[in-house]
DNA sequence: CGATAGATTATGCGATCACAAAAAATCAGA
DNA sequence: TCTGATTTTTTGTGATCGCATAATCTATCG
C-alpha cells in the first residue's frame, strides 16, 4: 500500500518550490511591494524565502522572460523603473489588446459570469467612494480580468497578463498613499457602464468604454505618476 | 596582470550558458527542428549539448514562461501539440497585434528601412517562384519583423515576438517537403502592395493587406495542415 | 580631508550530488 | 503469449560547492 489519499480529496498538488517562489515574487511584485529600480540577488531573497538560491533563480529568470524584470549586464535582475516613454508604449498595446479582449467577451460571458462581474463593479464603486486605493486596484484588476478571461482566446490572455505584470508595479505607487486627489480617477468609473452593455451582448459598445477607461487611467498617471 | 583584451576588440560578449542554450533551443523550435508532442528533458538535452542540467533547465523555463513549451503535470516539458482551435487562436489574436503594428510601421520606417524591406520582398518572391519553402518561411519572417520592430513599440513587438514563439514550431511542418500544392499560398503573395503602401505612408492601407496575408496563411493552413 | 590601491564581500553562474517519483524495462506466472 | 508485479532507469527538483567577476568596504598615502 503506498500513499494513496484516504478520502475523496487529494492534497492541494503540492507544487515545487520555484513555483511556490513565482508566484510569491508575481504577487510581491503586483501588489507593490517592490520599488522600481530595486535589485533583486537571488541569494537575498533565497535566505528571505529560507530556500537555496536555485528556485529562485529559477522564478527571476522566468520573470524576466516575460519581461517583468530586467537584467543588468552582470546578470542581476532589477525591477524596471518606469519611464513616461516605456509607460506610453505599455499602455498603448493595451488599448489594442485589451478593447479587443472586451469585444470578443460579450459571447463567453454565461449569466453566472455577468452577476460575478456586476458583484465586482459594486465592489469596485464602493473602494472608490471609500476613496480605498487599494482595494480600488484590486477590484479593478478583479473586474477586467474577469470580463478578458471570457473572451475565449487563451493567447490574447496570456499576452495581456504580460502586459499587467509591466505595468502593475506603478499602477501601485499610490498603494497606501492618501494625501492625492484621486476623486477625480475614483469617480467617474466606467465599469456600471460596461457591465451594462455586456449584458446587452454589446461588445463593440463595451470595447469602447473599455478603451476610454484605459485612456482616462493613462492621462491621470501621466499627470499625476512619478516617471524616472 | 590579469586577462586584459590585448587588442581593443573585446571578446564577443561572453553570453552565459544558459543563454546560448535558450538561443539554440528557440532556434530550434522556430526552425521546426523539433516535432510537436516531443518530450524535452533535461538531461538529454544537456547531454547533446554538452552541458550540465542547469542552463538547460532555465531555459526550458525561460521558453514555457512564453508559453513556447508546455509542462506535464510531473514537470516534463513537450512542445504542445497544435490543435486546430489552438491554431485558430493563435492567428486571430495575430490579427490583432500585427496588423497594428503594421500600422504604427510607417512613422518608424525611414529610407533605409524601406530598402531594405524591398530587398527582403525580392527575396520573398524568388523563393516562392524556386517552391523553395525554407527559404520562404525564413524571408517571410525577416520581412514582417522588419515591419514589427519598426512600429515603435517595443512591448508590441514582444507580444507578436511571443505569439511567433507558439505558431513557428508549427508553420515549419512543410520545411524539407517538396510534393504539397504550394503554388497557391506562395504564388500570390501581398509583400510587394505591403511596401508599396508603406512607402506612400498608407500605414492603413498595409495594415489591412497584412490581415488578409494572415488570413489567408490561416485558411491554407486549416485546409493543408497536420492538426492533432 | 580626499583619492586610490588593496582586501573583503556579494553575486551570478555552472557542475555535481542526493532524493523521490515516474516511466520503462524485465521477469515470472498463468 | 499475455498479463501483472518487480526491478531498473529516467527525470524533475532542490541543495551545496567552487569559481570568477563585480561591488563594496577599508586603509594607506599624498
């Protein structure tokens, strides 16, 4: 008899440690807990993590295949710092990609996926009326991702979470910060909106808001983001 | 003294290993060297190339983190087999990055770009008119990233970079195949209107010849192509 | 005090080892 | 000969070691 799971419930597929680091690092990283331009050896964050240098290593360099970190010339992994060009350039791909994602949405979007996405967009205007940025990005993030995941192509997915991991990490400069005016971004939210038309079977419309949102979040950072 | 470069030329960039690995094992995928379905390990691979498991592993890694390889649930990576929903997925989400890029091309595309882009046309032509596949699909790259990388967005071009990634192993099945009825897709071929239209600034006018370029690369493909 | 040479530490990189699980091969019995 | 169990091999994974270079610190001298 080997190790056979009593019950009905296997265990949680116990995933090997450089996956377990991956994600830490991608959540880490997503969440704003790594300032631009701060370096990261992959010997500190083995003795942070208490594993050896290799899951590590293994994590970075997977990081940095899709362009989340960058590499010096030595090798040392560094987390971009932002400029108004790299940030320009970000955001434009996204308005190709993602108001496309929401167009194709409207026919994987089932009855069950429309009331999680009203249940988010709820969610969403509360954190902005809380003024929560926090739970504003998280939401936001939330929201999008749930409408792109409908859109029944796994590749336009996939290339559209390369583009979140780039940007994510400044989207959360103002992560805990109070002292900006962002009533102005928190207020006008086009989400109700977008919700609205995707229930309609409107993806065109819903693209279109879509891309605005995008375009409004664009203008308030270039006005207001601290740019290396 | 220590090993100073005598001479002013330094060596060429020492790349580490597992970067020259990373680059064999892409140019191996995009030159349809490997079949689809086929198992990587590690330790074959290092073997072959005469290294140890490390630098293999990271870019096995690097590779699947693009979504160039896929890994089994024990780990294993295989180069995942092309299905045809898989495909159509791939090409529509093709049909929105590249097209667009297309259309940023011309700002980015000066006089010796141009010539350049003519010349590659010339070759594109002679080796559809030689049924000479390889030299086809290789030209056929060289000119369309010659496009892309003109476009001025960098995170645009590693999009399409990426999708290239996941079609290339495929693409490359006729490689070394001489009796298909390649007449058709190689005969009428739309690069020489492309730069046509380039040259004149016509940047929409390209983007849409190159969407029926893809399109129509994407319905020989689902007539003549080995789907699994 | 400041700059430079030397020493020390940090770090990327690659090889090797060990272990467990999976896959493959071999063998025994019907 | 076919099937099923057992052994052997393969393979992913992670840790440790050693080396070379880069970065940092220190100390000495002008």
């Amino acid at each position: 008899m080997s190790s056979q799971t009593p019950f009905g419930l296997g265990p949680i597929a116990a995933q090997p440690l450089h996956e377990q680091v991956y994600e830490r690092l991608r959540h880490a990283l997503m969440s704003g807990q790594i300032a631009p331009g701060r370096k990261l050896t992959s010997r500190k964050l083995a003795a942070e993590l208490g594993t050896s240098d290799m899951p590590v290593r293994s994590a970075l360099m997977r990081l940095q295949a899709l362009h989340a970190l960058d590499q010096l010339a030595n090798g040392s992994m560094i987390l971009p710092a932002m400029t108004r060009t790299r940030f320009s350039d970000l955001m434009t791909t996204r308005l190709i990609c993602e108001p496309a994602a929401a167009r194709r949405a409207v026919d994987g979007l089932d009855r069950a996926g429309l009331v999680k996405l009203r249940q988010v967009a709820v969610a969403l205007t509360a954190a902005a009326e809380d003024q929560d940025i926090d739970a504003y990005l998280l939401h936001n993030h939330d929201f999008k991702f749930s409408i792109y995941a409908a859109c029944g192509s796994p590749s336009l997915l996939f290339l559209i979470e390369t583009l979140w991991l780039q940007v994510g990490p400044f989207l959360r400069q103002f992560s805990g910060q109070f002292d900006n005016d962002l009533r102005g971004i928190l207020a006008l939210d086009y989400h109700d909106e977008i919700v609205r038309r995707l229930e309609e079977g409107d993806g065109e419309a819903a693209a279109g808001l879509l891309a605005r949102d995008i375009r409004e979040g664009y203008d308030f950072l270039m006005q207001n983001g601290q740019f290396e």
